[in-house]
C-alpha cells in the first residue's frame, strides 16, 4: 500500500510494530496503517538525521546535534539533550536490547556514550577506536554491538564489560550499514560500502565468507536481514530494492526479486505496443527500462547499453569503460518484437545506433552505423533522429551531418540512403515513416522539410519551414505531422497536401517534446517555461494549460487515451495523468486569450486530501444544462424527430398491407372449456352453447361512426382559432394505419367537411412557412392528394389554397436545392483538389 504523501522528500525513516516514523528537513511526522499522517512532532531547528522509536518515544536528532525524545501520543517532548559539536557530535543511535530506558551513541569523534533517558544521566563513555562512529548494529547476543567506522573497520563489542570481541576491516571505504543473519544457524554478519558492495563475514571462524561486488551501483544506504529467514534487503541511491536469497554454496546470495527505477532523471519515454500497459523510458544513467501501468510486478529493465557486452561483464560496472553514453531517442515497434530485435536507440554525442529486444529484455544484435565509419567513429558525427516502420523492417536514422539512412531491422544490414550524399545541409532534427511505408519525412536545422519515396529514396517534395524545426512527431493514423520550432511555436502539417494546417503559439522556452492522442484530435506540448499544453487541431484552441514545478522533458500519450505520462528535469520518477474527458463531461471550449495557467503538483500515488471537485465541475454544469432549441433559425430547415417508419412509407400503406395480408383466415380451434358451466340447482346440469346469452350485437352501430375524432375537432376548432398546434401533436403520436384512417375521415363521403379539409390545408401551410417537421409536411400532403384528388380539383376553395401551397412549396425547395448544391460544390473541391 502507498501512504499520503509529504510536503518534501523524506530524509530519514523508522518503523515500530504500530507506526512508520518520517521526517523532511525539521519535521517528523508518524503514520499508521502505512497510510495517513496521525502525529506530528514539531520542535527540531535543524534538518532530523537520525531516528529510534523507543517504546511509548521516539528519539529524533538533528545536523545541529540536539537530541529530543518525544512521547509518541501526545506529540510532546519529555527530554531534550544538546551534546556540544566539538566534543561529541551523534552520527549514530542505538538501543541495545534488554538495557532498560538507555540509548548508545556514537560520535564523529569516534567514542561512544550511554545515556539513561528516563534520568537523563550520562552512564559510561567509551573512548572509540579513534575513527568516527558511522553505524551501530544490536548482534543477537545481549550485550554485543558492532560498530562501523569511517576507516572501513567494524568492531563487535561487549558494551557490558568494554571488551572488543573481534575486529573486521573492509578495503572499501566507510562502513554504510550492519545487519546480522539471526536465528537460522549461521553466525553471519553483513556490511555496506559507499562503492556499492556487500561483505559478508563468519563470526564464528573471524574471517571474510565472501563478497557480494556491485550489488548496488552507487553506496548500499541501508540493509536488513529478515528476522529467521536466508533473506537480506537492502536499498541503495540508485533506486534500487533489492532482496537476496542464500540458497547457494560459498554462502553468496542471488537476488530473489527486486524494483528498482532509473538512477539518474529519464530522457525519453514512449508507450510501447498498443494496449496503453508498458512505458519505454532511457535514462541519464545510460540504461533502457520498461514500466508498467498496471503493477510494478511487470517492470523490468533492459539494461544498460553497452559497446562490448562481453568484454563489460568481465569488468563490472565499476570499471566498464564500455558503457554507452545515455540514449537520446529512440523508437519501438511491437510487430515482429518476437522474431528480432523491435527497438532501435541514438546515444548521445555516438554515431553508432544500438538495438533492443524487449522479449529477452536486453540490448539487441546490431550495432547500426555508415559504413565509411565501420574502421574509425568521428568524434564530431553522431546520430540524432530515429523512426522504425509500422512493420517492424526497418529503420530509418538521421544524423548531424545531414545524412539519413536506412537498415533492415532483422539483418542489421544497410539499404541506403536518401540525396546523393546527404538528405540536408544541417543536421537532422526528426525522421519519420508514414504508415505505409509510401514516405519518409526528414527535418534539418537549415529549416527545410522534405518528403522522400520510402522505397525509391528519390525526393517527392521539399518545403521551407518559417524557422530552424528543433523536432517533428508524425501521428501515423491520420497523416498529421507535428513540428516543434526553435522559435518555441510548433506547426501541423497534413502529410497528404504537405501544407501548414495550424500553427500554435504560446510556449516561452524550447518544446521539449509533443505527443498526439490516439484519435489526432489533440497535440500536448512540454516547454522549458515548465507549461504542459493541450491544443485542439480541428479548431484550432488551446484547450488546456497547466504549470508543473520542474518542466518536462518528454511526454507521451497512451494508446488507449487513458493517461498521458511525463518526465521531468531532475525527477526520478515517470508520472501519469488520468484523462478526465474520460470519466466526466469535461468542457473543451478555447482558453480565453487572458488565462492564467495554475501551478499543478505532480501526481502522487495518493492526495494529500481530498479535493473539492465542485469547482472544476462548473464548466460542466453549463454543458449539462443546454438544451437544443426546438428551431435554430427560422432560414433553416428542421426536421421532426420521429423516426422514419412513422412518415416514410405513408404513400404506400396498400402495397404494405397486400404484402402483408394472410393467404386465407386464420381458424378458430373448436375446443370445450375448461370448466363447463352448470345451471345452479339442487340437480347439477350443464348449459347447452345455444343457452349462452350472447348479449354483444354483431349489427354495426352507425352511431359510434357519426362521432367525430379529436383531430377533427381540432382541426375544426383551428379554423377559428388557426392555431394548429395540437392538431398536429396529436397526428405526430398517431402510427401510419391511423393517420391515414383520419385524413381518409377529412372527406364529405367519411364524415367530414370541405372546411375541415381546407383547415388540414392551411396547417400544412403552417408547417412549411415555420420551416420545421419539414419531412412530416411533406409526407401528410403527399397522402391528402392521394386520398382526395377527385374532392380537390371539384372545389374552387380547396383549388385556391393548394395553389398557395404550391408556390410556398416551390420557394422553400429552390432555397434548400441552392444550399445543397454549394454545400456539394465545397466538399467536391475539398477532397479533390490539391491545398
């Protein structure tokens, strides 16, 4: 589990059976359940370096050398000691088992005192062995401790009767850390350098079991054996966690499992494949890692690049003067990763480009380099840009000379290059592969962009840029091409036109990097100005705008469209942020000209509280609330939203029930009930069928036909009133049988009325002069002609308005027939003509 996090990086740790004590520069907090922060101990002046919890205390001292013992429920101090700096300055802290109430310090003067705190008396002080104390460490025996010293020299001593037991020295520097392996039978005792190695030593024979070299690159920070198991973890400032399992002969240890990050800052980090889980990243400490979205469990690190793998095993990491310098780009590709290598890397300042495979987690066959350098690597030459095909074939690279070539991937072999001798005058500031391996498209520092057959390496077209291009993303699905200039604006070229679609300003400092979302439709940007922006491309908006403590130097979006991951200067760590148009209705309307991007704290694996989400939902609040008007402009059209079974087919109604109509009656099944009725009486007898009362009369009544239907009324009424409108809701909810049963009804032979029938007419007249159930109005007086031809063309009134109805008809059609041909006419020229 992962606690909250803390205000600034935590500098020391401790942990009793019920809390974790954390301290950052002078503040020491306590948290339970792993999680929550529930004391505080303010009272220190200067930054806490060392910590012991002690029963119901906690001991905490500070750089200034004051010690203060704290009671852990009630935050308050019970004893507070100032030891003098130039007599006895603590470097170390120790309770040594079953010595009730009292603590040993070490010095860096190099002698020893043991304190009662509960008294506050200075019980014995032990003279040293003339070296600074660095570490104390309780041995499993009651009364033993071993001290580690500056000079490398570990002392297992009897603090009971001030007797030295035995004495190690070790070659390599100052003694990090102590731990010893209890209770499984074997009397070891393990000790950390500052260089990273781990000596392991047998107290019963006094003498070196055996090293453990390199388990750490940089100083072993801490150690601890666990309690009755053949496990040791240790950790290291190389981010590193690291668990080791004796299980093997000569008593030294194999890492069991470990988790570790980068070393140094990250470079460069790309999602890899396309289910949105792995993150590629490449370090300044020179190594290619893979981190997971899911679970740490499937981290792992494909290590460091190296010229001679061989040759640097024998070495070791100290020595390897082999290693590469760290990558500066690189690119993956998920197709054929299992057949040959599927990631290609350039080095900084190093021509050559290095191979990875991601299946065997480990750097690649192929060293990729011109063959004119094969013999000798110029100092001055390096590669700066690299692409692989969507294939997984090829690659293409670009370097400061302005040369770009290409490698087959699986053969390592080189295929050529594009322009006679080189592509462009300046170096190369982004290479990239189409989809379809058609084109490739390179970027120079003199500013020109150049779009080469892939295939044929012979120049489709070259464009200036309007200033020196410092990177180039391509989003392979939509043929969008993002340049970054040295000018901090970034442009959108689309690839088919090969023209400038948008251009973006707003950055203040370099664009570090640029990520596409998975549909094209936004470009994130990083800048040194320490600003993350999100830039609309099909309206070209900045949308979104925040600021970060330290920049980012690269981003990149997941292929699912879930996070958006990004590195930052002088940062460890790889951050996600969750995509909330994802998850909520998000307003993605342009910033207003005078927006004032707000600082953003990295995200942690936990808030710091729970945040108000009230004020963010606003926007979205105004989203929810509009609602489309029943008419947008009275110019325009508007149709019903009635589906179209209710309209469409009402012209042809009597095909429909033909085809519909079954080929004989269905019949009745003759079948007795199932309880026959009896005639009450003292005597049980049945009713004959001929005795049931059949009360329901078979002859019509022609007086249910002489009431007329509410759309009648309605229409009736209107002829007054002329308002139409619920005559023609209520034909709206009718189904097309019904509809076309009442406008049959409208007639004088069904019961109805010249003047009703010309109320029909004006209604329809209605619906066409407001321009709206434009489909419906159509529909309605295309079955009124039908039905009533012979009526209307009898009846002067009737013939009067159908010919006003004509005429209203015609202009509304030449006006819609106009605005459907311009519109044909523009989206005709858009796709066929050249931009």
């Amino acid at each position: 589990s992962t606690g909250n996090t803390l205000p600034q990086d935590i500098t020391c740790l401790a942990a009793d059976r019920m809390l974790i004590f954390a301290s950052y520069d002078n503040i020491l907090h306590a948290f339970a359940r792993n999680k929550e922060v529930v004391h505080t101990y303010e009272g220190h002046k200067a930054r806490i370096h060392l910590l012991q919890p002690f029963g119901d205390h906690v001991i905490s001292v500070d750089v200034d050398n004051v010690l203060i013992v704290w009671n852990i429920q009630s935050e308050e101090e019970y004893l507070q000691i100032d030891f003098d700096k130039a007599t006895f300055a603590v470097s170390a802290l120790l309770h040594p088992s079953t010595y009730l109430n009292k603590i040993l310090l070490g010095s860096e003067q190099g002698t020893l005192q043991l304190w009662n705190i509960k008294s506050n008396k200075l019980l014995y002080s032990f003279p040293g062995w003339g070296s600074a104390v660095t570490t104390l460490e309780q041995a499993p025996a009651v009364d033993v401790v071993a001290v580690g010293l500056v000079s490398g020299h570990i002392i297992v001593h009897n603090i009971k009767f001030d007797e030295s037991l035995m004495k190690f020295q070790q070659d390599w520097g100052p003694i990090t850390a102590i731990s010893f392996r209890t209770a499984d039978g074997h009397p070891v005792m393990a000790a950390g350098s500052p260089v990273g190695h781990i000596a392991l030593w047998d107290l019963e024979e006094k003498k070196l079991l055996c090293q453990m070299r390199d388990a750490h690159s940089t100083a072993i920070a801490g150690m601890t054996f666990v309690p009755g198991e053949p496990l040791l973890i240790t950790n290291g400032a190389d981010n590193a966690l690291r668990v080791w399992i004796f299980d093997g002969p000569g008593g030294t240890g194999r890492v069991l499992r470990s988790r570790m990050g980068h070393s140094a800052p990250p470079t460069k980090i790309r999602y890899h494949g396309q289910n949105g889980e792995q993150i590629l990243s490449a370090g300044q400490d020179g190594t290619l890692q893979s981190f997971s979205t899911v679970h740490e469990k499937f981290n792992k690190s494909l290590g460091r690049g190296s010229i001679n793998k061989k040759k640097s095993k024998k070495k070791g990491l100290k020595l390897d003067t082999m290693a590469l310098p760290p990558i500066t780009a690189f690119a993956s590709e998920v197709a054929h990763q299992s057949d040959w290598d599927g990631i290609v890397a350039c080095h900084q300042g190093y021509i050559t480009c290095t191979t990875w495979n991601y299946q065997k987690t480990s750097m690649g066959a192929h060293k990729l380099r011109p063959e004119e350098f094969s013999k000798h690597k110029p100092i001055d030459i390096y590669a700066t840009a690299v692409d692989i095909t969507s294939c997984g074939n090829f690659t293409v690279i670009g370097m400061s000379t302005g040369q770009v070539d290409v490698y087959n991937m699986q053969s390592g072999i080189h295929r050529g290059c594009y322009g006679k001798e080189k592509a462009h005058e300046g170096a190369i500031r982004g290479v990239a592969v189409d989809g379809l391996n058609q084109l490739v498209i390179t970027a120079g520092s003199e500013g020109l962009i150049k779009f080469w057959r892939f295939k044929m390496k012979d120049l489709v077209y070259s464009s200036e840029l309007p200033s020196s291009p410092s990177g180039i993303l391509l989003h392979r699905d939509s043929g969008i091409l993002g340049v970054a200039f040295d000018d901090f604006t970034i442009s959108v070229l689309d690839i088919e036109t090969r023209k400038i679609v948008r251009t973006f300003s707003g950055h203040h400092g370099r664009v570090n990097d640029m990520t596409f979302s998975p549909d094209g439709r936004w470009l994130i940007t990083s800048s040194m100005d320490c600003s993350i922006k999100t830039w609309d491309l099909p309206s070209g908006c900045l949308i979104d705008c925040f600021l970060v403590d330290s920049a980012a130097v690269s981003l990149t979006m997941s292929p699912t469209g879930d996070f958006l991951a990004s590195a930052h200067v002088d940062d460890l760590g790889i951050y996600l942020w969750s995509n909330r148009s994802l998850y909520s209705l998000v307003s993605l309307r342009p910033l207003p000209a005078d927006y004032e991007p707000s600082l953003v704290t990295l995200p942690s694996t936990c808030p710091m509280q729970d945040v108000d989400v009230s004020e963010d939902e606003e926007p979205c609040d105004e989203m929810i609330e509009y609602v489309s008007p029943e008419q947008l402009g009275e110019q325009l059209v508007t149709l019903s939203l009635l589906p179209e079974s209710r309209w469409k087919n009402l012209l042809n109604l009597d095909i429909i029930k033909k085809k519909n109509k079954p080929r004989e009656p269905p019949k009745v099944p003759k079948s007795a009930p199932f309880f026959i009725p009896t005639l009450p009486g003292l005597i049980p007898r049945y009713i004959p069928p001929e005795e049931e009362n059949d009360t329901q009369s078979k002859v019509v009544n022609l007086g249910v036909l002489a009431q007329k239907s509410d759309f009648y009324i309605h229409l009736q009424e209107a002829l007054s009133t002329n308002e139409y409108k619920a005559s023609l809701d209520l034909l709206k909810s009718l189904g097309p049988s019904g509809i076309e049963v009442e406008l049959r009804g409208l007639a004088p032979e069904g019961g109805g009325s010249v003047e009703v029938m010309l109320s029909f007419l004006r209604m329809i007249g209605m619906m066409l002069s407001k321009n709206y159930n434009f489909e419906l109005a159509q529909a309605y007086l295309a079955l009124f002609l039908k039905l009533h031809l012979k009526i209307l063309s009898s009846e002067p009134k009737l013939l009067e308005e159908l010919s006003k109805l004509s005429m209203q008809l015609q202009e509304t059609w030449v006006h819609l027939q106009s605005l459907f041909n311009q519109s044909l006419c523009v989206l005709t020229y858009m796709k066929s003509a050249l931009l």
